[in-house]
C-alpha cells in the first residue's frame, strides 16, 4: 500500500476546480429520489477527470497494491461505495453470505474527492486468481466492512461520517500503511502489534485481493532485485582494503541504496524496504540497520 498525502490531494483537486463540478452534479440530482439520484451517479462518473492527478501523487500506481499502471486498468475507487454497500458474514470462509449495511451506500458521497482512491482493476474488481490454486472471488467491489462493536455505528444517509470506524487500511492514513509489510515471498503480512490490528490487516488483504499470485510474483522480483543490491553493496564493503577506505565505501554504498529505495517509480517500494529491514538484522549488516534507523524511519 502506498501512502498518499491527502492535503496534496485537496490542494491538487481544488486547483483543477473540482468543487464547481461537484456542485454541478449536486444541482442537477437535486429534487431527485435516492434510487434517481444514484442513477445519475451511475451514468456521469465525473470523478474519472481526477486519475491524472491521483495517477501523478502514486507515480502510476496503484494506491492500494502498488502494481504499476501496465499491471492492469485504473479506476477511481470509492472507498465508502456509492451505490450500495455490503460485507462478509465470514470472510475467511469462501462460500460466506453477504450482509448489506447500506442498502443505497453512500451515494452523497459520491463526488466527494476525499472519497476517491485509485485502484488497479487487480485491487478494486471482484475477480478469481488465475495464477493461483484457487477458486474463491476476491476484491474490493461494494464491500466495505465496519467495527460496529464497540464506539462506531454505520452513518445514516447524508450524516457525517466520523460515526463510522471502518475495518479496510486506507492509504491516506500513514499509521494504515504501517500495518502491512511483506515476506521473502512476496507474500504480504501483517506488521500490527495487536489482535485487533492484525484482523484488521487481514480482512483488507481479503477485500483489496493483495494476495492475488501475480501481485506476490511480482513483489518476489522486487524483493530479489533489492537483495542483489545490498548483497553487492556488502560485498564492497567487506573487501575494502582499510578503515578509511571502508568508511568511505559505506558512505557511497549508502547513498546508492538511498536512491535506489527514493525512486519514486520504483514499483513495489514497501516490498523492497521489507527486504531492507529483514537483512538488517542479520549478522555482517550493522551498516545497514544504521541506514534504516537514518533513512527509513
């Protein structure tokens, strides 16, 4: 997942002069009933002039996945879905029934920019893995799980939001993004301290099909190509002839690897600070548990 600064985001829409075509749509559904109104919305999906931006804050990638934009399309994604909204009685079970929390969804909130996050067709449409052993159909689609157990409620139509505690990790909260890191797989894992923390982890890989094989295929190649990096980065180092020498190496070796993980195009750039992190630990890479404690946290 890749975070994305949201006052970024508001400063960009507000210069594109979204807020004159948001009220647009609102003039025009007004005096509608609820089923005209989202069949307005349905059929003047204005939020796609918005990919260009939201396609220049992640780099063209996906917000949710990071799959670069060739992996798949791109869609505006709703992320409290505008026409109906649903989730699992058990997600962990394939055959599991929906339950419907709101029947129209959040249709108000459907030219709210603060609504819209960019997702790969991979992430965002229902669809089985055909790379893996599996039959069972994942994404995002209309779901959108809530924690309705303890202080949060599902919003009523038009009612603000803040009442809601949603379950799915989202990328424009920096402590959400934290909460996934990956395997030397590929494989995504959760990175949470809690039982609470880790449901939550799991439920958002299941919704946003983060496990899809070809995302873990694809991590795999960039945890690879990371681990030849560092591993001739230590091999440089190991054979300098003296301390200065070797003082001097690491400090090249470290801006190299700097820019190779700041690269901003760079796909999959949580999998490759996953790799950075797990060879840190290891014996024989002090240098690189410095440079994570400098330049990745």
């Amino acid at each position: 997942m890749r975070y994305i600064d949201k006052n970024r985001f508001q400063e960009a829409v507000e210069a594109f002069g979204w807020d004159a075509i948001k009220q647009a749509q609102h003039n025009a559904m007004k005096g509608m009933d609820v089923e005209r109104k989202k069949e307005y919305i349905r059929t003047h999906p204005e939020w796609n002039k918005l990919q260009p931006i939201m396609l220049g804050l992640s780099h063209n990638k996906c917000w949710y996945s990071e799959a670069p934009i060739g992996s798949s399309d791109f869609e505006v994604d709703h992320f409290r879905p505008k026409c109906k909204s649903k989730v699992k009685v058990d997600y962990t079970e394939s055959k599991s029934t929906n339950t419907v929390l709101k029947e129209n969804g959040y249709w108000w909130l459907a030219y709210e920019w603060s609504n819209y996050r960019l997702s790969g067709g991979l992430t965002n449409k229902l669809r089985r893995d055909r790379l893996g052993d599996c039959e069972d159909v994942e994404g995002k689609g209309d779901y959108f799980p809530l924690d309705c157990n303890d202080v949060g409620r599902v919003a009523n139509d038009e009612e603000n939001i803040n009442c809601e505690v949603p379950i799915l990790l989202d990328p424009f909260n920096q402590e959400d993004v934290s909460l996934l890191t990956f395997d030397s797989n590929g494989e995504v894992i959760s990175a949470g301290y809690s039982d609470y923390e880790h449901q939550r982890v799991l439920q958002s890989i299941f919704y946003y099909h983060l496990d899809l094989e070809q995302l873990n295929k694809e991590r795999l190649m960039a945890w690879k190509d990371c681990e030849r990096e560092i591993l001739e980065i230590k091999k440089s180092i190991d054979t300098a002839p003296d301390e200065r020498a070797r003082r001097l190496m690491v400090a090249s070796c470290l801006k190299r690897l700097t820019d190779y993980l700041k690269n901003p195009d760079r796909p999959y750039t949580s999998a490759v600070k996953a790799c950075v992190r797990v060879y840190s630990k290891l014996d024989g890479f002090i240098w690189l548990d410095r440079f994570v404690t400098a330049v990745l946290i």
